[in-house]
C-alpha cells in the first residue's frame, strides 16, 4: 500500500491532483521493482481525498493533467473506492445555493 499525503490549504488546485498524477507514475513505474501489478492500481480517498481520487479517475481532470505533461489514461487508477467523498451531482443541493437577489 502507499499514502499519499498530498498538499492542502493554502495550495490550490491543480496542486494536490498533480501529486496524486505523480504518485500513480511513480507506483507504475516501479512496478516491478515494488513487486506491483502496473494493471492492478486502486486508488481508495477519504472525504477530500475521495474528492481528489474521484477528480484523477474522471475525465473532468485531463485538460490539468495533460497540460502538465502527464498522459490521463497512465495515471488514472485502475480502480476506486470512495469513503465519504466531497463530491456533489452537477446542482448543489438547495440549501448550499446563493440566495436570489
């Protein structure tokens, strides 16, 4: 297993979805040095770390990683498991929305 302890406030995005980028290249590119199946990446997040997991697994980041020099599909895990993830649907919920006005 390996931890990713990526960076917060007051970095800004792309920061910690770059370190994450980095931290699939780098468990892929040691593969078989570490004894990993390169095939076989899960990448699990908790709360915001489930947000940034969720972000590298999706396609809404590629432009970012692209422009930094990573190719998506090579650092996207090849699974994902979401603890609580900050995450929300296209519409913030009702309460969470700016008043009219």
């Amino acid at each position: 297993a390996f931890v990713l302890k990526s960076s917060c406030v007051p970095s800004r995005y792309p920061v910690a979805l770059l370190e994450m980028a980095e931290a699939m290249s780098m468990i892929r590119g040691h593969a078989d040095e570490w004894h990993v199946d390169a095939g076989r990446v899960a990448a699990i997040g908790f709360s915001a770390g489930g947000h940034l997991a969720a972000n590298l697994t999706t396609v809404s980041s590629d432009a970012e990683l692209r422009d930094a020099g990573y190719d998506p599909a090579a650092v996207r895990p090849d699974a994902l498991l979401l603890c609580y993830p900050v995450i929300w649907p296209v519409r913030a919920p009702r309460q969470f929305r700016q008043p009219a006005g």
